[in-house]
C-alpha cells in the first residue's frame, strides 16, 4: 500500500513497516530498549618502551627508582597485553583506558534544507540543494548526537572507519531522508576529506554506538527515530508550511512539537529563518529535554525551496544522486 509520502508502505508485523522498501522498526520511540551494551568498553592505547626508556637519563637519585618502579606496577594493573620481541627489537607495553565519559543523552539534529541550502551559492553533483524539482521539501537528518548533560560531547571515538558497503542496503532512505546538503566535503576524524555520512559516522556515530551499535545500526536507529518522531508532518498539520511571506511565532513551533512529542525541541535559526529542529532522547529512545537552548528570533521564517542551479544553468533535478561522486 502507498504511504503517506508516495512510498511503498506495507506492513510486515505488528511493529515494522517498510518505507521505501527499508524495513523500519517501528517500536523505537518510548517502547524502545536497545541492548544493554557494555559501558566500560575500553581502549587500547599504545606505549612504547622508547618512549620510556629515554626518560630514565633524567633521573638522577636513587630515590627515583622506587617511584619509577610504582609507575610501572600502576601501569600493568592497567594492561592487558604485553606484545614482546617485535621485528624493531621493541618491547611494546599496550595498556587499556577509558574510551570515553559516559555520555548523558542522544540529541537527533533535523534539518530544513531550503534554510541550509540558502548558505550555498555554488551547486555540485553529491548536493541534494541541487536536485531542482526532487531538492527535499522535508526536515531531512543532520545527524544523531551523543550530548554530556555539562552541554559538550565526545567526537571522534574509536571505532571503524566508515564503510559504505555496509549500508549500501539504506542508501534509498538515506539519499531521500539524510542527504548531503554540503558542497564542501566534510572533514572526517581521519583527516580526510569524505561523504557527510562517514563525517556523521565517525564523529558522532563511534560515540554512541555502545547504545546504537556500529555502523549499520547507527544508521537505523536513526532513521527509525526520525520516522517516530515525524517533524514535518507535526508542524504542516499545524499551519506552520513553507513560505516566503509568512513568519511564525517560534514559540507555536515549539507549542506544536511539544505537544505532539511531550518534549521541547531546541531551534536553530539561521538569519531569521528556521534551519534546525533538534528532538533529546535518553539513553532507552525515551524523550526529554535538550540542555542547550533555541536561538531563533521571535518569529521565524520556513522558507520554500529556490533550486540552486548546477554549473551554471544545469540543475540536477534529473540526475540521480550517487554517493561515489563525492568520495
Ligand atoms: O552546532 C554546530 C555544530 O556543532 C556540532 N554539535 C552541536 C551540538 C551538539 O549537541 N553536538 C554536536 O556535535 C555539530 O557538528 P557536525 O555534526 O555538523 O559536525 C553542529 O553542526
């Protein structure tokens, strides 16, 4: 059966739809308990005996020794593996830490493309501002977030590097519903430049994925959340739809998220016109509220779409995103 948004909708159980052809948990949201993952999962951290050993030239007295000796007791508490010999004739100590503080909460981070796309003068093939007629008239995914209560985050943990083969079967929903809206290729934690998918991944995906999961699932239980919690269909249901005239009281944006998800949404503004609606979860995908703070004007503007244009003159409404163009 047609879904509500022209997509092929059809139900595969009691709790799980298919949109677009991906099967979507649909129990995530308030009745979502992900597994229990392991908390304290550490990281390795290599120590060089190299790096040691020139030390011992500075120390000069005696009682040196001893305090030298309770570094390195300390310190094989800690370790796990002692990997001796090795071709260089080093000995290499590897010793565990914390990977990271325990994060506090999730913030899903949904954009309005029209807003974003209106930073950008330039178009390029990977942009979803191109597409002319099929550009996303809907808050599309920025990125699934893990947030400390103190108002930072972690970025860039450890974890693999971001594989595209592994979602290849999401690409449909991710080109549609999380799309790179960006010309200027993000930067990666590796220091290189790639798609925004592997920029979202490692920098805030390897964060969460003691409650999310790796790669994959990262993916999913996001686009599951923004399927739950469904921005737009909340804010055109009431009256707030596109414009270049009108201008909203952000308040009765936040009033009509806030009742229909019992949470306050933090709003993000850009000139004036509304560019991000940010929803907080905790940990269990239960909802609560975001730490940092909406900083839009009193009235906000959600602006209709203008088509930017690829290469002067060519849109990209006719071509089809492929995510190998901008790797
Ligand atoms: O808000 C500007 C950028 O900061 C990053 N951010 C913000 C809030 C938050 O809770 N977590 C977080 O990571 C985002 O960086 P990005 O993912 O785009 O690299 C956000 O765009």
């Amino acid at each position: 059966v047609a879904g509500e948004d022209g997509l092929r909708k059809e139900e595969i159980s009691e709790n799980s739809v298919v949109h677009g052809g991906i099967p979507i948990d649909n129990t995530l949201g308030n009745g979502y308990r992900p597994e229990k993952m392991d908390w304290e999962r550490r990281r390795r951290v290599k120590i060089m005996w190299y790096m040691v050993v020139p030390q011992l030239g500075n120390i000069t007295t005696m009682a040196s020794i001893p305090i030298l000796l309770l570094i390195l007791l300390v310190g094989s508490l800690y370790s796990v593996e002692v990997n001796g010999g090795g071709g260089g004739g080093t000995v290499e100590l590897v010793s565990t830490v914390a990977e990271q503080r325990v994060f506090d909460y999730f913030a899903l981070a949904l954009q309005w493309p029209p807003t974003y796309c209106s930073k950008s003068t330039k178009c390029c093939s990977q942009s979803a501002c191109c597409r002319g007629a099929n550009s996303p008239s809907v808050f599309t995914i920025h990125g699934l977030w893990p947030d400390y209560n103190d108002g930072s985050w972690p970025s860039c943990c450890s974890g693999s590097a971001f594989d595209e083969v592994e979602i290849s079967t999401l690409f449909g929903a991710l080109e549609q519903y999380w799309p790179t809206l960006s010309c200027s290729k993000s930067s990666t934690c590796h220091g290189k430049k790639g798609l925004f998918w592997a920029h979202e991944v490692e920098k805030h995906g390897t964060c969460a994925s003691s409650v999310t999961g790796e790669e994959y699932n990262y993916f999913l239980t996001t686009i599951n959340l923004y399927f739950t919690y469904n921005v737009t269909e909340v804010l055109f249901e009431a009256g707030y739809v596109p414009s270049n005239s009108e201008k909203y009281p952000a308040g009765g944006i936040s009033s009509a998220i806030e009742n229909a998800f019992h949470t306050t949404p933090q709003l993000i503004c850009l000139n004036g016109a509304l560019e991000e609606v940010r929803l907080c979860f905790n940990k269990d995908f239960t909802v609560r509220e975001c730490v940092a703070k909406s900083d839009c004007p009193d009235y906000v503007s959600l602006p209709e779409f203008a088509s930017l244009e690829l290469n002067g003159g060519t849109t990209t409404a006719d071509r089809s995103f492929s995510y190998h163009e901008s790797s």
